[in-house]
C-alpha cells in the first residue's frame, strides 16, 4: 500500500510537471492560441495540483485494477499497453471531439495527440515498472 501511495503521489507530480512543459512552452502557446479569448487569465495553482494529485492516485488504481488484464508478461510491457490505453480514452477521444466541435488548427490536434502520448507512456511505464497487485 505504501508502494501505490508514493507512485500516486509521484505520478500526480509528473502529471503537474509534463502538463506545465507541454502547456507553457512556446510552441504549445503559438499552437494554442485559438483558446486565447476563452482562457482563464490566471491559474488556480492549489485546484490543479489538487486534480493532478487525484489523477495520480485514480490512473495508478486503475492500472493495478487492470494489472492481470492488461497484455504483456512483464510490467514494462503492461504499462505500455495502460499507457496506450489511457492515451486513447483521455487524449484520442478529446482531441476527435475538439475536432468535431470548434475550429482548432490541425497542428494544434497533433501536437495534443502527440505530447499525450508522450505523457501517457510516460506514466504507463512507471506504473509498469513499480506497480504490482497485491497477491
């Protein structure tokens, strides 16, 4: 249990950190201008770490969830597959939607479905690799 509340908990940190990073730079900013005008003009900074942490502690109790489903024989095998998995459910299925509903520039949709990715395999893989169902 110790085990899955420190990776909750790091996961939920990196969740914050890789969100920022690909959030903030300047491509991310050139890319996302078309929100501009119904962006917030600040941050609440506690409510996102806040989510964040709750994302950690949700992703990583799925992950042990569906452990004995998830293909691979090894751990870092089976958090590929989560990270994939989460990738499409949380990245995929967003960017299709914002596709389908407002003008957003082609550019902007692959670079949110390819930093996703990069987020999601990240935390998938360590998951995969400290993560183990209780036996």
């Amino acid at each position: 249990m110790i085990i899955y509340i420190i990776i909750s908990i790091v996961s939920g940190v990196l969740f914050g950190v890789m969100d920022g990073l690909i959030n903030v730079n300047p491509i991310a900013q050139s890319l996302y201008k078309v929100y501009k005008p119904i962006a917030k003009a600040s941050i609440n900074a506690l409510a996102g770490i806040t989510i964040d942490l709750i994302y950690g502690f949700v992703m990583a109790g799925i992950f042990l969830l569906l452990y004995p489903s998830l293909p691979g024989d090894v751990g870092l095998v089976k958090g590929i597959s989560f990270g994939v998995s989460i990738w499409f459910f949380r990245v995929v299925m967003y960017v299709a939607s914002q596709w389908v509903m407002f003008n957003v520039p082609v550019s902007a949709l692959l670079y949110t479905l390819v930093t996703g990715l990069g987020e999601m395999l990240v935390l998938g893989i360590l998951y995969g690799l400290t993560l183990r169902p209780p036996i």
